[in-house]
C-alpha cells in the first residue's frame, strides 16, 4: 500500500513528527510506501512530500480536501482533525469534552470568552465532521478516548482500535544519576518530599491544584519542568519553577512522587516516563494513563481534581521510603511493554486489517 500522513505545521523537535518519522520507517520495513502531506516542509524527510497550504485547522483541512489526497495514495491516515481520512489518530482526545472539562474548573468568564475563539469554533466543526462521518476508521490512545468519541459522536466502537502510546528504549530504560547527587545539583535536602510536575498547558494540566497541594504539606517541594505563564497561579513558595528542561533524568533522580492533577489528558507521556523511573504517580481519573496504573500499588488516582484534602491524602500516602522502594521495581517492569515499537507494530497491524 502507499499511505498518505497528514500533519499540519512542523516542528524539529515535535512528539508527532518523531512518531511520523519513525512510522514510515516502520511502513518501508513492511514494505509499503509513504507521502508526507503538511503545510510545512520537512528538511529531513525523505520520502515523497505534497505540500497543503493553511495556517488555520479548518483552511489546512479545506486545503488538504482541495488537493484531492486519495488520488496519491491508497490509504490517508491522520494526525491531524481534517473533514475525512481513512484512519485519524485521536491523540488530543476529543476536543469537545476537553472544552467542557474546562469550564468545569475553570472561572465563568474565561469559558465564556472561549466561545467567540475562532481556533475553538473550527476545531469543533471539523471534529464533528471527523467524528460522525469524516473519518473510515479511529486510533484512539486511550479506553477512555474512544468511550468519548462513541457517546459524544456516536461511532462504531468496533472501528475504533485503542493503542496506546509508547516510548523509545532511552526513555523507557533511562540512565538515572544517585538521588543524593540530583538533590545536590537541585540544592534540595536529603529529607525533602520532592514532587514533580512536567508538562505545558498548566492550566489543563492542573499545576494550581499541584500547588495548594503542595502548599499544605510538611517538608515538601513541588519541582515543575516546562513552559507557562504563572499570572495566572497562586504563590506558592514551596514551588520552584525550573522552565524547559531537555534532560529529565535529574529531575526524576531527585523527585519522589509524579504529580499530574490534570484536567483533560488523552494519555499522558509524563507520566510513563515518570513510570519508567520508578516513580508512583498521582493523577486524576481524566488522564487516559490511569488505565495503566494500578491504584493504590503503583500511585492514586482521583476522581476530582480540584479536591485538595483528597490530593494532599494521595500524594501523603507515598511520603514512606520503603513503600516507594516495592513499588519501584513493579512500575519499571509494567513500562517496558509500552514501546514505540509496540505502538507501531499494532498500528500497522490496524492499517491491514481495516483496509481489506
């Protein structure tokens, strides 16, 4: 088969486009062909490429419409939400639930605000197109995913594959330095609780529920790794804010507890690479990882969280050396079935099955 991609923009260091990259290889190795479809040229891309035109979601999708695809290809599989495809990756979720997860938890106004978003608005009317007609077949990376997209769209079920993420064998096998050492470097003391949150998107992401967490408890840091505005956050001097960090591994040496309170997440790759680490992990019941964790044995997972009593008990609960220690060994072994190459393997193996 020759299987069009499809991503919209391009960045060097981009999760999608490593994942692109690395399945036409994947696709070369079974012995089929790729064409890259994006609005950007790839510089180290070296298969067959169409470029499609539109900054915008909706002008890139009317643009990829207007140039006729399935005319280059045999299969269009999709990372991006445009008006059909034969396969769409449903790795940001479902838009729609994220929205109104949002203004769940988020102040009247800026939902209201969210309203008269043009970005919002076309996000919204292409998924609908997608997700009621548009799209021949589903990956979603999450049971939790393709549960939205059967309620909110009403889809087949039996067309959509779950396959969840995976990462390559450096972060799944990470080369972590002594914690005594991290702690050093951080200018962190031994004694310290050490909580790590990763991530942008903080709002989402719930960091100002991390924090008042944090905030109440004894002996305790909040270490938050990625970009964002803190405008918006309260002040909290337990929190050290350490911006775009390109090697975790100190971070993960240092901290004790992975924290991610989030308030829409399709599956977060933080939190398996926090796994990988060894480190229990604390989250909410709207991160499609939780799937994945065994509750109580490998980290909590809550049902609210903006619930800061039940988040101060979750993360409390893994202040005990020794309980971190069983744990450790069990959350490194489950990681390591989560591949890249799994992932891709299975996507593969979707792509034949759903086109005979």
């Amino acid at each position: 088969m020759k299987i069009g991609l499809v991503r919209r923009g391009y960045s060097a260091s981009g999760g999608a486009e490593n994942y692109l990259r690395r399945f036409a290889r994947s696709l070369a190795d079974a012995g089929h062909e790729s064409v890259l479809f994006s609005s950007e040229p790839w510089p180290d891309w070296r298969g067959e490429f169409f470029l499609v035109k539109g900054e915008s979601p909706r002008a890139f999708a009317d643009s990829l419409g207007a140039a006729h695809p399935r005319e280059k290809c045999d299969r269009l599989f999709s990372l991006e939400r445009v008006w059909e495809c034969d396969c769409y990756r449903a790795g940001d979720g479902v838009h729609r639930v994220a929205l109104a997860q949002r203004a769940r938890f988020e102040p009247g106004l800026r939902t209201w605000a969210r309203k008269f978003s043009h970005a919002h608005r076309e996000l919204l009317e292409i998924e609908a197109a997608l997700f009621s007609k548009g799209a021949r077949t589903i990956i979603a990376n999450s049971q939790m995913v393709k549960n939205e997209i059967v309620r909110e769209f009403g889809f087949d079920a039996e067309k959509i594959a779950v396959i969840y993420n995976g990462l390559p064998v450096e972060k799944l096998q990470p080369s972590l330095p002594d914690r005594a050492e991290a702690r050093r470097e951080l200018d962190l003391a031994t004694d310290e609780f050490v909580l790590l949150f990763v991530g942008s998107g903080w709002e989402r992401k719930g960091l100002r529920f991390a924090m008042r967490a944090a905030e109440q408890m004894p002996r305790t840091t909040l270490l938050v790794a990625g970009r964002g505005k803190t405008r918006a956050l309260p002040r909290v001097k337990q929190t050290r804010f350490l911006g775009a960090t390109e090697n975790m591994n100190p971070l993960f040496a240092a901290a004790n507890v992975f924290v991610l309170p989030t308030v829409y997440e399709p599956f977060s790759n933080a939190c398996l690479e926090a796994m990988a680490a060894g480190l229990p992990i604390v989250t909410t019941s709207f991160n499609g990882f939780a799937e994945i964790l065994g509750v109580g044995t490998n980290g909590e997972v809550l049902s609210d969280p903006s619930d800061i009593g039940a988040l101060v008990r979750a993360l409390e609960n893994w202040r005990d050396a020794r309980r971190r220690a069983d744990t450790a060994l069990q959350l490194r072994a489950k990681a390591q079935s989560f591949t890249i190459e799994r992932n891709l393997a299975e996507t593969l193996a979707w792509f034949e099955m759903s086109s005979r």
